[in-house]
C-alpha cells in the first residue's frame, strides 16, 4: 500500500487493503468485503476506538477464555486476513485452540486459511477435517469439530452470523462475540458482546489475559458484575450520541 503511516486514515486503509489482498487469495467471501464495510461506518461512530464499555467487555473475555477447560477461538475469511499474528498471539496466552468455522463454507477457503494461519507460525489449526455437528443449523454451517467448537465450554465467534451465535448458545456455551453493531442478533444473543473493532479487540483481550495471569487474579468483581445488556446499551448509547 502507498499510503504513508502519517495518513490520518492509515489503520483503517491498511484494513482494507488486507481485506482485499485476502479476497485476491480466496480467503476471504466477496460478502466479506461487504460485511467490512458496515463494520467501518459502526466503527466511525464509536470514534474508531476501544470505549470503556468494550474494555469491560474484553477483560471479562480475558477471563472466560482463562477460566474455561475447553477454549475455542473460531475463525472466519475476515479475520483470518485482518489479524492472523493477534489470534496466534490469544490462542497461545489463554491456551485456545484456533478453528476454521466459515458462513460461505468452501473446502478449498478453509485450507487456504489453514494454511494462511500456519505461514504465520499457527499450529494444530482445526477445521478442515470436521467429524461434528451444531445442532440447528443445515448441513454446511452445521460442520466442525468433535474436539474443538463441538466440546467447547467457552468459544469467541468474531464476526459471526446470528443463527450460529444462537445455535451455539443454545448448545450452554459460554461465548464471546466481537461485532461492532450492539443491535446484530450476534451481539445480542452472546454471553460477552465486545463491541469494538476485530483489530482493537483481539490485542486488547491477550492484553487483559496476560495481566490476569501476572497477578494470579481469581474471579474478579469486574467478571461477577459483569452485565452483557448494560453493556450493549451503552455502546448504543455511545452510537446515538455520537463521540
Ligand atoms: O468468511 P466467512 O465465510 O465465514 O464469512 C464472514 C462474513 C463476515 C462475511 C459473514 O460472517 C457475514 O456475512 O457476516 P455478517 O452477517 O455481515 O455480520 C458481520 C458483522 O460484523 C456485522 O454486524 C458488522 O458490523 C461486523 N463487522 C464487520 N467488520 C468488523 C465487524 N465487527 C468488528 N470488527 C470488524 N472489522
């Protein structure tokens, strides 16, 4: 990209310019241009920056992902492209397993990310040999993992479609989903909803997880108050007030 680091817009153009090299490489869906592009104007209204409401909301993930026996962090076309190294980084401090999980689910886009993660240093990426099913869904959507998404007790969806927000909800997972609408049936139905940028966000979470993990906290006041409503009515709020 020609486009200097001192550009006010830098971060935002070098987003698009990873999206749009992982179209080029089939990683990511032509929707997932589209999908980027909503997150871009949510995001222009919460002042392109992680508000408190998120933090809360991503040390409280900081935690379940910590605390859980089973983590999962699931991994789409969009994600795959923005912040490889950010999910190595997360799944290796909370002792996540990463897994390929896609809405426009083709074999050969989940072997691409397979091995788009594994050239940035992944390992044991699961997804591209699914042996399970979500219950609730049709068949495509439906596939993962009997080790990884399927015996999950914690799972963060980033991006995810409502109907397997809610699937997997319904299956007593604990999950995390980061979507820069608090109105999507995602956000709504998530145990944690970290309305902020997928950038921002995962960093944020490692972040937090490693500062937990340094001062050997157990399970914090912020975690027992924590209340996934309130939290959505303030980034609402954040949105309708504008910054
Ligand atoms: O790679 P695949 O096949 O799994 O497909 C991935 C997409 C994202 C295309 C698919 O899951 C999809 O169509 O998603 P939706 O239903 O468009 O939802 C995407 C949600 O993520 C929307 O609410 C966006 O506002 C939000 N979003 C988009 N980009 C970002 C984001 N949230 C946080 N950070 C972003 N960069």
């Amino acid at each position: 990209m020609n486009v200097p680091e001192s550009h006010p817009r830098y971060e935002s153009l070098l987003r698009r310019d990873r999206l749009i090299e992982g179209f080029r490489n089939g990683i990511v869906a032509e929707a997932g241009l589209i999908a980027h592009g909503r997150g871009e104007a949510l995001d222009y209204l919460i002042g392109e920056k992680t508000n408190d409401f998120a933090e809360e909301a991503e040390r409280v993930s900081a935690f379940q992902l910590l605390n859980a026996s089973n983590p999962i962090i699931s991994v789409n076309g969009n994600v795959a492209a923005l912040c490889p190294k950010s999910l190595i980084e997360l799944a290796s401090t909370t002792g996540a397993a990463l897994e390929v999980n896609l809405f426009y689910r083709t074999e050969e886009r989940i072997a691409k990310i397979v091995e788009h993660l594994e050239n940035f240093g992944a390992q044991n990426v699961l997804g591209a040999e699914p042996d399970a099913q979500i219950p609730g869904l049709e068949h495509a959507r439906a596939l993962c993992t009997e080790s990884g998404i399927f015996s999950a007790d914690v799972i963060l969806v980033p991006l995810e479609d409502g109907d397997r927000a809610q699937a997997l909800r319904d299956m007593g997972k604990t999950t995390i989903v980061i979507d820069l609408n608090p109105l999507s049936r995602s956000s709504k139905v998530a145990s944690v909803s970290i309305v902020d940028e997928v950038t921002r966000a995962i960093p944020n979470v490692t972040k937090f997880a490693e500062e937990i993990k340094a001062s050997g906290e157990g399970l914090s006041k912020t975690m027992a108050d924590f209340d996934n409503e309130r939290n959505l009515a303030m980034a609402l709020e954040a949105i309708r007030k504008g910054f």
